[in-house]
C-alpha cells in the first residue's frame, strides 16, 4: 500500500509505516498539489498543518485512511471523510502528559513569576523583592473539561496539595469524585478558582465559552490557563481585561490563529505566552508518531483502529471480544444479501447472551457493510455503513435479552422486505462464525466460501439428486448441512463447493425436482 506522510513525523512512526509499506514524505504540499497527489494514496498521514478538506478527499479516489499524529482534528473535514468511507485516527493519549505538565509548568510560572525573574537575571540584576509569588497548596484549581488531560491535571494538582474543582458535563458526580474533585456549574467554578485552566475541545457549544462577561466574574488574584484550544477565549477580551487588571495574569499556549497571532498579545502586561508547546516533547511526539503509524498499518492489513474518530472507540479488551462477531456480522450481512436481499425497508437486530456485555454499535455497522456492499458500486465500510443505510430509506433497530435461546450469544437478523420477512442468526462457537438459522429452520454451518444453498419440499431423493447433478458438472461438495421446519415440509440445503456456482447451473438445480429455488453465494474464505 501507498501511504503520504505531509509533516514531520519521530522516527518511530515512519520505521513503522516503511516496514511495511510504500511511504512517501512530502512536507506541507500546498492545496492544489494535495489535491492532485492523494489519488495515489492508501493513507494519509498528517499533523496540524496540513488541511484535508472536503474538496482534498474528492480526489482520494484510493484514500482508506488519514492519521492525524495527535489529539485534534480540526484541520481534517471528518463527515467529508466519513462519508466517503474514509477512516480518521488520532493519537488521544500520546500528548496527555506533555499537555498536563505544560499547563503545570505555566501555573507556577505564573505564581512565582518565574519568566520575569529570569529575563532581568540575564540583564544583571538582582531583583528579589519584586518576585514575591504564591504557592499552589491549598489553592483552588478550576478546570473547565474533565477530559484525559483535565484528569491528568487533577492527579498532579491534587500532589501540589490543592483544592480541584471541576466544569464538564459529560463527567458523574461519582466519577469526579473518585478523582479527588468537586463538579460546579461554570459559574460557580469561575468566581472560587485562583486558577482556571482549560481543557475542553473546540466545538459550537464551546468556542468564545471565556469572554467578557466569564472574565469579570473571575477573581482579580487569579489566573488563567489555556492548553487547550485558542478560540475557546475571546482574545479582545482578554487582552482588556489584563490591560485592565481584572485578573492577575494568564498563561496561553494556543491561540485564534496561529502562528500569527494577535500583537497586542505581546503587549499585555502579566501574560505568558508560548508558541503551542503542550505536546513538543520527545516522549509524546515519538508516541503520537508510533500510536497512529500503529494504527494505519493496521486498518491497510484488514485491522481494526484502536482510536478511529469517526467510529466507536473501543478499548483493545473489547475489540479482542468483538473481532469475532465482527466478522460474523459481516458474513450475515453478505449472505442475506446475496439470499433474499430484494426491496428491503426494515432492519431488526436482536442480540442476545453475553454479547450483550458490549458495545454491539460496531457489530450493527458490520452487519450493514456486509449487506450494502452487496448493494451497489459504493464504498461501504464500517464509517459509513450506517450512514449510506439512512440515506437508502432503511429502518435499523436494535434489541437486547440477557439470554440466548441455542448459544451463549447469538445475533438475530430480522429483516422486513415490501412483501415479506426473513430471519437470519448466528454465534460464534470455537472462536469461528456459524449461521444456525435461515428462516424458519435451524442448521449449523460456518459461512465461509462458495456455497449453494437450496430451499426444496421435504421429500426423499431431493438431496441425491442435486449430489449427482454437481457431481456431473465436476463440482465436489465439500460439506452439507440441512434444515427443515416440519417432516414433509419446507426444508433447506446448504453446500459447500470448490468452485462457484454460475447463475446457469443455478436455474439447472431449480429444475431439479423438489426443488423451489436455488442461491449461489460467495463469501470471503
């Protein structure tokens, strides 16, 4: 596979892609030349400069990929490349630390006024007693998002002996608490705090969240930290509020734009600025370099993400659980598809068992890749499957029991077409996929290969004679399996063949007598 890396990337993370693929490093290509260049491309490798936009992804006719080597991703178009099919990964904990530090690093800056002091020793002086600082115990902490960073700085502040408080509303009472912090509504945390320091993503309910009027609810002695995202703060109104003396200081390491930021920033007295340096170190450069170049050989060798942006997360415990039903769900998908997948309008999935002790989310959207592949000549996948499925009309749902009336998991595909219904389900026994039901009859067989499967009347002969017409057709068996509702009946064959089974020979074997209909399916080996 071909992969495009446009910045710098450690070390580690190129060893990882060139070991096993075709990698080319051009850095910072301008809009046009990434437009005309990523329809050569399997993976896209970026960091913060490079901007993937929707008209970029229209051209990356290959693109399966983009990794992103660090946190955000604001400079990639995500529901562009999400509808494409295209999978965007990140590296959410590689940066964690470094971020963390940082922002502890520009508190006791702050409180001991450690960059003045150093800039008038180079100049010669001596100057002790205009440096009186604070310390940080026993002083309040308010951090504005609870996320892996916010959490990173509770832990090292709770060590500096200080008070936590905490704005996020996507964090429990109980999970704060257990952290060692006190939840508060914003307000409340903006008018106790003696530093705010934030750590929220950059989202339509967050941008400009610290203007004017959050500013002058904070305490004249405190000070205020920004690791996070530049737009979280309205820049005018900070520069006027330290102009002004409302707060004591503050310490910004991100900015509105960047790198050319506001020059009146560099004028405003009691600010300490550095030039986004929260995830400049060795350790998290090399980790957010290895975790997405990890990530990207993955998804090109037919993996699955451990941190893709665009689909579920799932923690590597859970996706070993589900990597079997993920295929499982796959081959259901394809077999339905290829067996009765006419004027679909409704889609019921019953899950049941112990694979209900997990996020089914992924399962579902394998099940509809599978299917909608068969579909048609779009690029469905696991990003987009449950997209493209909404935009066909189909109604998907989901049900969860506890128990499992055959297995101890099983999943139920229970599909309702313009004029009838179908049922499907599967489990996975000695870690492989099994389908044990196609309608109304139960059978056992791994879905796997070519096969020929055969509705016919309950009757004796029915199986000879379909034996004898493959085998005079050069066709061998490698297994059969059968199913039936009643004695004399509706009944169901399946065969495992070789070769597969042209539309041809299919119309032969409804000729046969007893038999009803015929399906030549072929699935992955």
């Amino acid at each position: 596979m071909k992969v495009l890396v446009t910045e710098p990337l450690a070390q580690d993370g190129l060893d990882l892609l060139c070991a096993s693929h075709d990698v080319t490093v051009d850095l910072r290509p301008s809009g046009a030349d990434l437009k005309q260049m990523i329809g050569n491309y399997d993976a896209l490798v970026v960091r913060s400069s490079t901007q993937v936009t929707a008209e970029v992804l229209e051209c990356a006719e290959k693109l399966r990929i983009i990794g992103r080597a660090g946190t955000g991703v604001d400079n990639i178009d995500v529901p562009a490349a999400t509808r494409r099919g295209i999978l965007v990964v990140n590296a959410p904990t590689s940066n964690t630390i470094a971020v963390a530090e940082h922002a502890m690093g520009l508190m006791l800056s702050l409180s001991r006024h450690i960059a003045q002091a150093d800039q008038t020793m180079h100049c010669g002086l001596w100057d002790k007693k205009a440096f009186m600082g604070h310390e940080l115990r026993h002083k309040t902490l308010g951090l504005v998002g609870l996320g892996r960073v916010g959490r990173a700085v509770a832990a090292r502040a709770n060590a500096f002996d200080m008070h936590v408080m905490a704005f996020d509303p996507f964090i429990s009472i109980e999970s704060a608490k257990r952290m060692n912090v006190e939840m508060a509504k914003l307000d409340d945390l903006l008018t106790q705090a003696d530093y705010i320091s934030l750590h929220a993503p950059s989202t339509s309910r967050t941008r400009g969240m610290i203007g004017a009027r959050e500013l002058a609810m904070i305490k004249p002695t405190a000070y205020l930290i920004n690791c996070a995202r530049g737009d979280l703060i309205v820049e005018e109104d900070l520069i006027e509020a330290l102009n002004e003396g409302q707060i004591a200081g503050a310490g910004l390491d991100v900015f509105t734009a960047e790198p050319a930021i506001d020059p009146r920033l560099c004028a405003c007295p009691n600010l300490l600025l550095t030039p986004h340096l929260g995830a400049s170190t060795e350790e998290a450069q090399s980790g957010a370099a290895a975790q997405v170049a990890r990530q990207v050989v993955d998804v090109l060798d037919g993996g699955v993400p451990r941190y893709p942006v665009n689909v579920t997360a799932l923690p590597p415990e859970e996706l070993q659980v589900l990597t079997p039903f993920l295929d499982l769900g796959r081959r259901m998908g394809r077999f339905y598809a290829q067996f009765a997948g006419n004027h679909l309008r409704e889609i019921e999935l019953s899950y049941a068992g112990r694979v209900t002790d997990h996020d089914t989310t992924l399962i579902t959207a394998s099940i509809l890749t599978g299917l909608l592949a068969e579909a048609g000549h779009e690029s469905v996948n696991l990003i987009n499957a449950s997209v493209i499925a909404k935009e066909r009309g189909l109604m998907v749902s989901e049900m969860r029991t506890a128990e499992a009336e055959s297995s101890s998991s099983l999943i139920t595909l229970h599909t309702h077409t313009s004029t009838t219904e179908h049922y499907l389900a599967g489990t996975i026994i000695r870690n492989q996929p099994h389908m044990v039901r196609i309608d109304n009859c139960w059978v056992d067989f791994v879905p796997r290969g070519a096969l020929l499967v055969e509705e016919n009347d309950d009757i004796p002969g029915v199986v000879g004679r379909v034996g004898i017409f493959l085998g005079d057709k050069n066709v061998n068996i490698s297994f059969v399996e059968l199913g039936r509702q009643t004695k004399g009946g509706q009944a169901i064959m399946i065969l495992g063949v070789d070769e597969p089974i042209s539309k041809t020979m299919v119309k032969e074997v409804e000729r046969i007598r007893g038999v009803n209909r015929a399906h030549a399916i072929q699935l992955d080996e």
